[in-house]
C-alpha cells in the first residue's frame, strides 16, 4: 500500500499564490498587517468591515497575509476549502468540486493572472515554440510532451495566449502535487 500516495489537491491559498508568482505579480513583502483584497459587491452585500486596502500592491501579497473574519471569508479561497474561522478545525479538508472548476474558468484572479502571464511570455519569447515551451515552464513547471505541443500550436491558431495559459492554469497538473 505505500507503493504509491494518492494525489493531493493544493489549497486555495497555495492556489491563489501560484497565480500571483507565475504571472509576475506577487508581492513579496514579509510582516505587518492582514490585508483586504479587493471582493466582489455581491459577496459583501450586508457585511461590514472589508474595504479594500488603499496600496494596490497589498491586493497580491501572499494569501497568508489576507485577513480573516469569522463571518466572510475570502470568495477565492472558500472555493478551495478554507476552513471555516467560527469552528474548530483539527483538519482541513480537501474536495474536488465544479465550482473549484469554475473558479479556476472564470475568477478574477485567474482571468488577470492568465492575461499577465502571457504579456509575460510574449515579453521573453520571441516564437510561438519558445513561448509554448515558456508557457508549460511556468505554468506547470516543465517542458511540453509532443501531442501537448502539437495541441498547443493548434488552439493558438484559434485562440490567443492568454486563453492557453488560462486552459493550463486549469490543468491537473497546476492544482495537484503528484
């Protein structure tokens, strides 16, 4: 039975931090206060107390440094099984859901990480290869098999980098540790 562990989906936090580092944003800053990254309307509607820090730059510290109310919780990281701050939770679990999936298609943070990344790419990289293989560097942290290379050349005949890094940001491979 120890041959192999099953796969263990990553947390929202380590998620949300993913996105910031590959597409170049994240604030490195250690110490000081929680920060309030900025929420959706929707999500706030009849709460108190979450007004967005006025720096920008607080918005993409790590996900450490978000701060926690017992009664909102950040909408990114609750997707992911954030524990709940009003009990006592000696584990966290770990669910693999349709809005993890949709979260991943559709958040803010990944349509924002999506389009930086491959200003990113586009930045390096001067051919579509070089950016196909920087785009899997980044992204997942290795190089393009052949079928994945060839499939990748395709979808960027239809569609722009952006959404290629989008489609990997929602791979397995970015949100599980093998």
């Amino acid at each position: 039975l120890y041959w192999r562990m099953n796969r263990l989906r990553l947390e929202g936090e380590v998620i949300r931090d993913s996105l910031l580092a590959v597409s170049g944003q994240l604030n490195p800053k250690l110490g000081g206060p929680g920060v309030f990254p900025p929420i959706p309307a929707e999500v706030f509607a009849g709460a108190k107390g979450w007004t967005p820090s006025p720096d920008p730059r607080d918005h993409t510290r790590r996900s450490l440094y978000i701060f926690a109310r017992r009664n909102l919780r950040f909408p990114f990281l609750e997707v992911f099984d954030a524990p709940d701050n009003n009990l006592s939770c000696p584990t966290r679990e770990r669910s693999t859901t349709a809005p993890q999936s949709l979260t991943l298609l559709n958040a803010t943070e990944v349509l924002t990480a999506a389009e930086r990344t491959a200003r990113r790419i586009e930045h390096d990289a001067d051919s579509t290869e070089t950016r196909l293989t920087l785009a899997y560097r980044l992204i997942l942290g290795r190089p393009p098999t052949a079928p994945e290379r060839e499939l990748s050349r395709e979808f960027l005949t239809r569609s722009p980098l952006r959404e290629l890094c989008r489609a990997l940001f929602n791979l397995n491979a970015f949100v599980y540790a093998d």
